[in-house]
C-alpha cells in the first residue's frame, strides 16, 4: 500500500517530492485551481464548516477521513490505486503484452483528448451545482452536495496530474484549458452537452448524480481498463469515490418518492394538481425529470457505430467496462445486431461498443427503477417508473433528431414535437419545482418534498450539523 504524503502542499501518494519538475508544475497549477473554485465553486459558503470525507489512503479499507472542514481548507490531492504487479493488457490487438508506464508516440494525442474529455466533465459539475446550496432541503443533503462538489474537484487534479505528468508542454496547457471552459458559457463551453445543462433545482441534482454521475462510472470502469497503466490507476481510485455519487442520486429520488406517496395517502388522492397543490412532486412530474436526464447522460456514450471507439479498443486505450466478465477480449470475430432508423444489421462488434457500453449502463440504472416501483407498488399506487428508450430525445447517433417517443416508438413529428411537453419538463413543471425549492438549515429537519433518510453520515445521528454556517 503506497502511502499518502499530507506534509506536501499536494498531497499524493506518486512521490511528487522525487519530480522536482513536476512539482513545480503541479504547484503554479494549484493556486488557479483555488482561484477557479473561488470564483466557480460553492463560493458563498465558503466560511462554512462542512462535515467532508477526505481521502487518506488508497486502502479499500478505511480510505477516508471525516471531520469538519471549510471548503477552501480541502486537501484536494494526487491519488492512484495500487499497482498491480507485472500487469498485462486485458484487451485488444496486444492483449497480454505489459501495460505501458509511459504514452506510446502514436497514441499520444487520443489519449490525451480522452484524458480531457474525462477531466472536463469534473469541474463543469461543480460549476452546474454552485448556486443548489442557497435551496438545500436539509443540512444532510448540503452536505452531501459539497461532499460531492470538493471530490469533483479531485477527479480534476486527477487528471491534471496525468496531463503535467505524461504529456509535457501540451497537457499543461490542456490542464489550463480545463479552468478556463465554463459550464454553459457561451463563447467556452464544456466539451460534452449534459455538462452544459443547468441544474437549478435539487431534483436534477439528484437525476444528474443518478444518471450522468452514472455515466462518469462507466467512463472510469472502461478508463480503468486501459493498457496506459497511470490512467488505469488513476480511475480506479476515482471509482471508490464515485460510489457515493450515485447513492446521493438514487437514495434522493427513493426519498421524494417516499415523501409523494405519504402525500397521496394524507389526501387519499393521486390527482397531479392535488399533489402539487400539498407541496409535493407528483409521479409523472418525476417521471419527465428521469426522462430529461436519462436521455441527455445516455448520448454521452457517443454513436451507436463508431470507428473511434472501435480504435480505441482494439489499441487497448479503453476497454469495456468489467473486461473481465467477458470471455472474448480481442473482438474481431464478433457482430452485433443494431437497430437503427434504416433498419436492422450485423455491425462488427468493434465498432458497436459503445452501444454495448450504453446497454450496460441501462441495465445499471434499472436497479434504482426497480427500488422505487417496489415503494409505488407497496402503497398500492398504479403508477410505474420507468427509463426512457435510447430512441429517445437522442442528439448523438443514428436515432439523433428521430421523433421517437420514450418508448421507443417513431411518430410523426409534428405530433412528437407537441407531446414533448408532457414527457421532459415543461416551463411550468421547472416553475413549479423551483417554487418548491426552500432553503431548509435547521438540523435534522428536511423540507416538505423530500422524506429524510435512513440515516446520517458516517454513523452520525441525522439531527448532527453537518454544515456550520457561519
Ligand atoms: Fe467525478
Ligand atoms: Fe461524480
């Protein structure tokens, strides 16, 4: 187990103290990363004391440390998992040869670009979340938003680390770059298109950790595969925590969920408006919120055939998520039957992995689906949840711009432009979310949308001040 240098301005378990050079990189880099959080984090809390876990180590067991930090005070540092000994390449054309220590010459520039396109998204998160703080439905939930927040910003450093360290002049002006785009900004955008999308109201929040914190997993699992042995260690520390993103997401909508079907039963009534009128979110209210995310997190595994994705595979920069469950790694005898718009065909497997990928990931986000029609069903409630086909609202791929509805089914598009309304959030559903949206700060108290949890944090009693405002 490598362990962590906390004397270090950075702290980081790749010995940063034996690379003068890169030090010093790492270090003028540090203050703008202050400053950008400063300026595009959380920043009108700063002054408050938040209960955070940091990372302390890369062992799995007992990684973090949980104590009462201010949000600037983060100790946001350089960690890689463990190395596996004489690890060897798990996929594609040079399966089984070692894994590369240093960016072989030809796949220098497609390793970089996915090592921004991962990085990107880490700060435009943190730029999407910063005003959510002033509506937080309880200190728990603040909480775990800034818990949120201060890891993005790791998954930065994450990456910057590996721009300054293998790729010289290029990645620390990449690593600038990644500071200087702005979620939504018109003249410099975050490179993906979910990453642009505001998230004004906590029940996006808790669709975006679901869904596109989700995707992020899938990234990583597929980065963690990587012949590129730094990238692949990186990622696989960002997974643990990743894991607590995705909890936010899904125990957020189980809560609503519990809290609308504890309206409904006070009013004896599943009337919409009736829900609405109680201070509650009604089912197909949530439904288009799950639609509208779900939607936009699954164009984000790109095109359903893609030589690029097939490159990447087949040269070992990326392989699928969990390689090791499949028993094929080489993949150039294999098809796979996609349907698109022109109809159905065999496509090598190669080219259709991210497709493959996207399945995967669906299958993952059943598992909260199921949770919450479980609750629906035990309240004795007809309504459904459920996931919006990948036909759906697709801007990326061969069903881009298709007017199909969430169930997959083409339409005319007239009429798929006027029904839009009833399957994402309307104006006025937005409206009516936000009019929900009441900054809750008392401990222990959650406001009237949202049911509490199961528990607190870190075996900490729910009632605790998880987030001292000063
Ligand atoms: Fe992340
Ligand atoms: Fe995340």
């Amino acid at each position: 187990m490598s362990a962590i240098d906390y004397a270090e301005k950075i702290p980081n378990n790749v010995n940063l103290v034996g690379d003068r050079t890169l030090q010093r990189a790492l270090e003028r880099w540090q203050p703008q990363f202050l400053q950008w959080w400063h300026e595009m984090g959380p920043n009108d809390f700063e002054g408050a004391n938040v209960y955070l876990r940091t990372a302390v180590s890369v062992d799995a067991q007992g990684w973090a440390h949980y104590g009462a930090i201010r949000m600037p005070d983060y100790r946001w540092g350089i960690f890689l998992a463990d190395p596996v000994a004489e690890r060897k390449i798990g996929f594609g054309d040079a399966m089984g040869q070692p894994a590369w220590q240093q960016v072989p010459g030809e796949y220098r520039s497609t390793l970089r670009r996915l090592i921004v396109t991962q990085g990107d998204t880490e700060p435009a998160s943190v730029e999407q979340q910063r005003l959510l703080g002033h509506t937080c439905p309880s200190l728990y939930d603040l909480r775990n938003l800034f818990q949120i927040n201060v890891e993005e910003g790791r998954h930065l450093w994450a990456m910057v680390y590996l721009l300054h360290a293998y790729f010289g002049r290029d990645g620390r002006e990449e690593a600038e770059e990644l500071l200087a785009r702005h979620s939504g900004d018109a003249d410099k955008p975050r490179i993906l298109t979910t990453f642009n999308e505001p998230i004004s109201d906590w029940l996006s929040l808790y669709c975006f950790t679901y869904f596109t914190d989700r995707d992020g997993k899938y990234q990583l699992k597929s980065l963690a595969e990587s012949a590129f042995d730094p990238l692949s260690r990186t990622c696989r520390f960002m997974l643990t925590e990743e894991a607590h993103h995705m909890f936010v997401g899904e125990t957020g909508i189980s809560r609503v969920v519990k809290r609308t079907l504890e309206v409904m039963k006070e009013l004896g009534s599943d009337d919409p408006d009736r829900v609405r009128a109680a201070g509650a979110v009604d089912l197909p209210l949530l439904q288009k919120y799950l639609n509208f995310w779900c939607s936009s997190s699954l164009d984000l595994f790109g095109s359903e055939i893609s030589s690029n994705s097939a490159a990447n595979f087949a040269s070992g920069l990326k392989g699928r998520p969990d390689e090791g469950q499949y028993e094929d790694h080489v993949l150039r005898e294999q098809t796979l039957n996609l349907v698109t718009p022109q109809g159905a065909s065999d496509v090598p497997m190669l080219n259709a992995l991210n497709e493959v990928m996207r399945e995967s990931y669906l299958k993952d986000c059943e598992i909260g689906l199921k949770r919450w029609n479980r609750m629906i069903e035990r309240a004795a409630r007809d309504f459904r949840l459920s996931l919006p086909s990948s036909r759906f609202r697709r801007s990326i791929g061969a069903w881009a711009g298709q007017p199909a509805d969430p169930q997959g089914n083409l339409m005319q598009r007239e009429l798929y432009e006027t029904s839009l309304a009833d399957w994402i959030p309307s104006e006025a559903d937005k409206a009516f979310v936000h009019s929900l949206m009441q900054k809750v700060i008392e401990p222990g108290r959650m406001a009237g949308w949202i049911a509490p949890p199961e528990r607190g944090i870190n075996n900490l009693p729910l009632e605790y001040e998880y987030v001292k405002l000063h």
